[in-house]
C-alpha cells in the first residue's frame, strides 16, 4: 500500500468506515486514492470558491413572506408573452461551480440530441449564485445569494431576505403555471446532474410544486430527474450492509449520518412542520428517475462527496444511486413508481448522460431506453 495508506489518519479512516458496514476492498481502494483525490478535490473545491465567470442575463422576481429578491436564470425562449407553443418545460440545475451558462449549452446538446422529440421545450436554467459573486460583479442588492453549497438544500439566502432556493423553484414553477402565457404546457421536468442532481432529489423529497402549480396541476404533469448525485437524502435511518441489505449505521461513529441533506433530521425552514411519514408519502407518490452512468464507479472522483454521511450511503455515486432505489424497494415490497435508467459507458459527464437514450427518455419522454 503507498505511504499514504500507512499513515495513522489512514488507518483511523479504515476502522471508522470498516465499522459502518462498507466492504474493506473499497474501503482500501479509497485509501490508496486518497493522496491523488486530495489534490483534485482542492482544486474543485478552489474553483467553487471562485466569483463564476457569467451571470444569467433574465432576472425572476421571488416574494414568499419573509421578503422577496432576485433570482438569475436562463430561458432559452422568450416568456414574457403568451406560448401556446410551449408544452414541456425542462428546468436544468446547475452544479457545485454555479456554472449556469454550462448547463444551459448542455441542455441544449440534449435538446438537439432529442430532435423532433423536444419540439415545443423551454428550458430554464435558474442559477444559485454566493455572495463573492454578486459582489464580482457588481449585482444589485436585490439578487439572490446562497452560501457556497446551501443552496443544494434547500437553506434560505443569505440575502436580501431569507428565501430558500426550493422557494425560488417554486416561483419558477408559478410562472410556468400561467395558463395565459402557457396555454398547453402539459409537463414541467426538474434535471440535475451531480450538484444539480442533489438539488433535484431533495427538492423531489420536501418541494412544494404541486401547491405551485395551483390549478393547473389538473394539466401539468411533474417530473424529477437526479442524474449521478453524491449523496441522497434518505427517507430512514438504514444504510447499506456491503451485503446487499440494509443496517443501522454506527451513530457514534458517524454522527449527522441521518441529518439533512443525508436524512431527514434537522430539516431547513421551507420544509416547515411536515412529519417524516407524510414527506416520504409525497416523495413516493411523484414521477422521479434516477439516471445513472454505469462507469461513474470512481470512489476518489475529484468533486464526490467523501464525508463520512456520504461515505455509509456506498463508496462511489452509482453504488450510491443503486444501494437508494434498493433501499426504497426494500422498505416498499407493494411496488414503487420511480425509475432506474441507467447509462452504460458513461461516467460523470452531464453532456452525455443528458444526450445519452435513457437522458433522452428521461427529459423529452424519447424511446429506446429500458427502465427498471
């Protein structure tokens, strides 16, 4: 083993993951890639603390009750008159580096993937700016800022007001429920890749769309697409045995493994008073996929989530996304609506799981992928 796994943090790291059930070759595995993830992990964690390069250029006015503020997005059609062309809407989230104008060039790769299939999408691409990038950029007071990584569940702004990010997709899904701007909108998709998978799992689990859409909920469908998150928000206290079945992980060891965003102690504010039995009921009873690259398989990837929360979850994001859904199948034997697609040959690349058949199928409702 490299010198790196000889050291007594390293030895200290075997123990701890070894007593919460994470088989010893993967624990090994992250060890010896441990010294090489280090130096990835700083740079990625580095370029998050960066001002982002561009700022969207549309602005949406968010107001909930604790204040009100500016959120910058992308639209890729104008939306400030009626659309009696539009009937899906694809609202793409962005990841840890707040890079909007990336995803918005992704979207539109599986938008042109999708051919004849996407005609009539809007997308959206709503970007969680921090405050080192409103001041960067000499922003109004106005815009919306998260610190560097609450926005991924959910947590309030820390300015101009107190507004959870969840509050600001519930504003967009208020727009899009106008039925005098989209008369013949017929489904809304939620796609995050990576960060953006995050934000898409756990607004999945404590968001409140339908109560956005109103009335039109009776014509709107709503859809959930978590494409290779690190983490999950679980709906129980178990976690993977490294055997196939579930067990309560060491608490002592690993305290906080069952707080949110891992669990669903501790919830933020926009969650409100809700009990755990009815947020997992509603999160049951929505459209959700898990799209997931068959080769993201890389316990030491540069921008994977290595706390010890993430760490009982499984050892790399599709053992991570493949242990969840097990998980649910495992605690609901009477059948379980959510989808499984997974993307052979593609790891953590957003591009490609987007523009991928099973991307297709998942966005723009296309044929030729198999789901389980």
């Amino acid at each position: 083993m490299s010198s790196a796994g000889n050291s007594p943090e390293a030895s200290m790291l075997e123990s701890r993951m070894r007593s919460l059930g994470i088989p010893r070759l993967l624990v090994l595995a992250g060890i010896v890639a441990g010294a090489s993830w280090g130096a990835q992990a700083q740079s990625e964690i580095s370029s998050s603390r960066r001002p982002v390069r561009v700022v969207a250029d549309s602005r949406l006015a968010v107001e909930i009750s604790t204040g009100q503020g500016l959120l910058p997005l992308y639209v890729s059609e104008d939306w400030s008159r009626p659309r009696p062309d539009i009937t899906r809407a694809v609202i793409v989230l962005h990841g840890v580096l707040r890079d909007a104008d990336v995803y918005l060039r992704t979207g539109e790769q599986a938008q042109r993937s999708a051919g004849d299939v996407s005609a009539g999408s809007l997308l959206i691409v709503p970007q969680f700016l921090a405050g080192i990038d409103v001041a960067a950029h000499k922003l109004p007071r106005a815009t919306l800022r998260w610190s560097l990584t609450g926005w991924q569940g959910g947590e309030d702004a820390e300015g101009p007001a107190p507004i959870s990010s969840f509050d600001a997709l519930d504003s967009i899904v208020t727009k899009l429920a106008d039925a005098r701007v989209f008369p013949a909108l017929r489904q809304i998709v939620f796609a995050g890749h990576s960060g953006g998978g995050q934000v898409v799992q756990r607004y999945a689990m404590i968001g409140r769309a339908e109560a956005a859409l109103g009335l039109a909920a009776e014509r709107v469908g709503l859809r959930y697409v978590v494409a290779n998150p690190s983490s999950y928000a679980w709906p129980g206290p178990e976690r993977p045995d490294g055997q196939n079945g579930f067990v309560l992980p060491d608490a002592v060891a690993c305290p906080g493994y069952d707080s949110w965003k891992y669990g669903l102690k501790g919830l933020p504010r926009y969650a409100g008073a809700a009990p755990s039995s009815a947020i997992e009921a509603a999160y049951l009873a929505r459209d959700v996929i898990y799209l997931l690259g068959m080769t993201d398989t890389n316990p030491a990837h540069r921008a994977l989530d290595r706390s010890c929360a993430a760490q009982v979850q499984g050892p790399y994001r599709l053992a991570r996304g493949q242990a969840f859904i097990s998980y649910l199948r495992w605690r609901h034997p009477e059948g379980l609506r959510h989808r499984l697609m997974e993307v052979p040959g593609v790891g953590h690349n957003p591009s490609r799981m987007f523009g991928s058949a099973c991307g297709r199928a998942a966005l723009f409702d296309d044929a030729g992928c198999d789901s389980r």
